[in-house]
C-alpha cells in the first residue's frame, strides 16, 4: 500500500510538522507505538527531563527505544515521506 502525498498534505506537514496519515499503520502497529510511549521506561524518561507536558521528541524516546527506532525505518512510513 502506497501514500504518496499530494501537494496540500505536504504544504500541511510543511506549515504544522506534522501529519496524520489514517491508515498507514495497522491498528496493531499504532497499539505498539503507544504501549511503547506509555511504557515505563518513557514514564521514566518524563520524570527525568521535565515532566509530563513535554512530547516524545524532546525525550529522544525514539532513540533509545528499538521497536520505535524500527517504526523510523518502517516501509509505508518512508514510502510517505
């Protein structure tokens, strides 16, 4: 399955850095990224560098995490992008 984006969707990531592509991951992908996110060793993460209302990117989860760093790499996502 392909999704390439149109002009208006990358205008969109563009100007929001961004974007939501319902659909590109199954429902079993999407529950693994936010078990992931949720786990704790991201609650540990947030306790370390500032608390909660900090997002994933500015604790680098992606990074130390492997099945987040995989989902990086994964094929629809760079198909996307």
């Amino acid at each position: 399955m392909s999704f390439p984006l149109s002009t208006k969707q990358r205008s969109q990531f563009d100007e929001d850095g961004f974007l939501a592509l319902p659909g590109l991951l199954t429902k079993e992908e999407v529950a693994t990224i936010l078990d992931v996110a949720d786990s704790a060793h991201a609650q540990g993460l947030r306790e370390g560098h500032g608390g909660a209302e900090r997002t994933v990117h500015d604790y680098d989860i992606a990074a130390v995490d492997p099945t987040l760093w995989e989902f990086g790499a994964h094929e629809r996502i760079l198909d996307a992008v």
